[in-house]
C-alpha cells in the first residue's frame, strides 16, 4: 500500500496524526477491528474526507497472535486500502487488559525484562512491517523498562533489570534491521517515560542510553550482527528512541524546548509524540482553599489506572506520590505550591473548575516541532473516557473530533 504523502501531510501542516485507538475497550482482534470499523470511517470522512487517514493501532497481546493467524493480517490490509486508510504507529504499552478493570502498576507487566515482553513486541514488529505504507518510518511506543516502585533501591536488581531489557531491546533492533534490509522499511521502538517509570525523566533518558543501552546493547548487538561497536551504537540510535509524552514530561516539570534540546544533544531521536494533557493546581496557603481543592481532585481518584502526582514546592524540590488517591490526605499538611497529576483529560479543555490542564505544554510542543524536525508523528491518547468525571463526557465520537480540531488549529495557528 502507498500513502499520499502530499495529500495526507498538506492537511496537517507536514505531520501524521492520529489518534489512540487504547481509548476503546476490547483486548481480542475481533473487538478492536469493531471499534475501528464503528469510529474510523466516520472520522475520517468528518476530517479528511479526500486525504489518507492514519490509524494509530493499539493491540494487546492476544489481538497481535490472532491478528497474525489466517489470513487476518491480509484481509485488514484490504480494509485499509478500500476506506484509505493507513497504519504508522502502533501502541506496545498495555500487553493485557487495559479497559473496565483494575489496571494500575500492571500496565508495567510483563516488564522488558521478560521473554513475554520481547515476544510480544515482535508480533507488533512483525505486524507494523506488514501494513506500513513504502516512504514511511514506523513506531511502536512502548513501556520505560519498568516499574521504578517494584525494585526500590536493590541497586543489584535495577541493575539485572536493565541489562536483560538491553539484550530483549537488542533482540527487537535486529528483527527491525532485518526488515530494513529486506523492504526498506524503517521501524522504530518507541520507550514512553512517565512518572515512576524506570526511566521517567530527561536525565535518565540520557543516563540509560549512554551508560546502558550504548555500551552494553551496544556490545550485545555488535556480536550479533558481526559489526564494529560505533556501528552497532549508529544503529541503536535509529532503531530505539523515544515516545515524548507531552502528558507525562509535564508532571515532570519539564520544559518542552529543553528537552528538545538535551534529546538531540545525545543524540537521542523522538519516534512519536503522544499529545496528552495532565491535570495541573496551583496550590495556596489557606486549608479552606486546599480542602476544596481535594474534593474536586476526588472524582479523579479513581481504581483503574494510576495517577501518578508529583508536587512541586517552593525551593523548586520534587515530591513524588504513586498515586492521586494516596496523595489527597497528605495536600492539607503539604509544602507544595503546585501539583500535576498523571490524569490524561481532554486536550481541547484548558481550565476546570479551579483545576486547570498542562494544555500549554502541548501548544509549546506543536510549535517547537514546527522549526525542529524532530518527529512528524502525532498520536492523540487522550484513553480516559470511561473513568472521567461525568460532567466532562459528551458523545464519544464527538469528543474525538474536537480533540483533532483543536490539534489541526495548533497547527494552523504556527
């Protein structure tokens, strides 16, 4: 299948959008082809009725085995090319379940430090190099490793845990160099920091590839290929970068032009940016403020996903919370002057109430991509329909254009 590029990029300024299809519900291929079949055609004709329309696919591990079984693999194809349609970007992150039960620290396991995560990720591998169209790269993002709060300070442990994830990523990059040599094609695994991740933040983006997945992947995958270790790093490089999630980098605290600047300083690519917005409050003084503060902060506080928190206080310190509903008895008694809170809400909603959402970061980013060059793939994921508080939900469909539009108007507007 080829895409056109001139006509798909000229509606979105250069760039391939689309949207998470992990906001639907359902774990086996049959149910994600009939939320694709629901949702993406009518999107498609609302936004861009005359141009290829992307699919970022989000596909558990029980979809990716029967999707590879029969001719299922063939017959999507044949959906793709009929309704012009294109897939670019997968979503590895949740191997199971992910909707209507308890997912929290799970989402993490099998961590990539397990045979299950690597197996996993080549059926994906395996999949994308099927239905990526010729002329595009394409990524499939994926967990930082591991769960920081499952290892605590066994610094020998963190330390296994990240060599086996070296090897299982060494063992990804060669199935997606053996595709390159074979169709041309470039793919790419997408690691997604977030907070308690293993690697959550700028620095330890930059401390796992340079004294981690360079020297040591590096190594592994030079033995593997018969290649010199420079090259072998030149090929880790092109093959493992990273999902900016612009959702997660904000409860960091960071700023969008200089993680642009420190990424690409160590050489470091970005292979998808995932456009999301956090929940952000600034904090004051007066406990009657903040006892309002957590009973808006409350409906948030709900038992699928974690929602990381982190404060930031006034000597600019850090304070982390593994999740909002242990961070709400401490907000009383609290020396934060703000919190922002690992809750994806909708992109198009910039104040709530007395909370507010990092929406700001987002237009930064848009705008910084606009000079930089540093990814031309978009992902809307804004997954958390379901456990909204009811008063922000509307028309599920219509939620998803709105978000689209107000991404096309970003981008408009730079």
């Amino acid at each position: 299948m080829k895409v056109s590029r001139r006509g798909a990029e000229s509606q979105r300024n250069g760039f391939h959008l689309t949207y998470c299809s992990n906001i639907h519900p359902g774990e086996s291929w049959l149910e994600v082809f009939a939320n694709l079949e629901k949702y993406i055609p009518e999107l498609k004709s609302r936004l861009s009725a005359t141009a290829p329309f992307g699919i970022g696919l989000r596909l558990a591990d029980a979809a990716a085995k029967e999707l590879l079984e029969s001719n299922n693999l063939a017959q999507f194809q044949g959906w793709l090319t009929q309704q012009d349609l294109y897939v670019f970007t997968l979503n590895g992150f949740p191997y199971g379940g992910f909707h209507r039960q308890v997912v929290k620290d799970q989402v993490y396991s099998p961590d990539w430090s397990i045979e299950e995560r690597l197996n996993y990720t080549l059926n994906l591998t395996q999949i994308l190099a099927t239905l990526l169209p010729e002329g595009l790269d394409g990524g499939i993002s994926t967990l930082p490793l591991s769960y920081k709060l499952w290892w605590g300070k066994d610094q020998a442990t963190y330390e296994t845990v990240v060599k086996k994830s070296c090897f299982n990523l060494v063992s990804v990059v060669v199935e997606m160099i053996r595709v390159y040599e074979q169709t041309g094609k470039l793919l790419h695994i997408n690691l997604e920091p977030e907070p308690d991740g293993l690697i959550e933040n700028t620095s330890e983006v930059i401390d796992f590839y340079q004294n981690w997945l360079l020297p040591i992947g590096g190594s592994y995958l030079s033995e593997k290929l018969n290649i010199d270790q420079g090259l072998a790093e030149t090929k880790l490089l092109e093959h493992v970068r990273i999902c900016y999630d612009t959702c997660h980098f904000s409860v960091e605290y960071e700023e969008p032009k200089s993680i642009f600047a420190r990424l690409q300083s160590a050489g470091i690519k970005i292979g998808k940016i995932q456009i999301s917005a956090a929940i952000q409050v600034k904090i004051p003084a007066e406990i009657e403020k903040r006892n309002l503060i957590v009973e808006r902060l409350r409906p948030f506080a709900e038992s699928t996903y974690l929602h990381q928190v982190i404060e930031r206080r006034s000597d600019g310190t850090l304070h982390h919370y593994p999740d909002l509903i242990n961070a709400l008895p401490h907000l009383e008694e609290s020396l934060a002057e703000e919190w922002r809170t690992h809750f994806h809400v909708p992109i198009f909603i910039r104040d709530y109430q007395i909370l507010q959402s990092t929406q700001d970061d987002i237009a930064t980013v848009l705008r910084l991509l606009q000079t930089n060059n540093a990814c031309s793939h978009l992902e809307i994921e804004t997954y958390t329909w379901d456990v909204l508080p009811s008063e922000m939900k509307i028309d599920l469909l219509t939620s998803i254009q709105r978000e689209y539009e107000w991404v096309l108007k970003e981008l408009a507007a730079n």
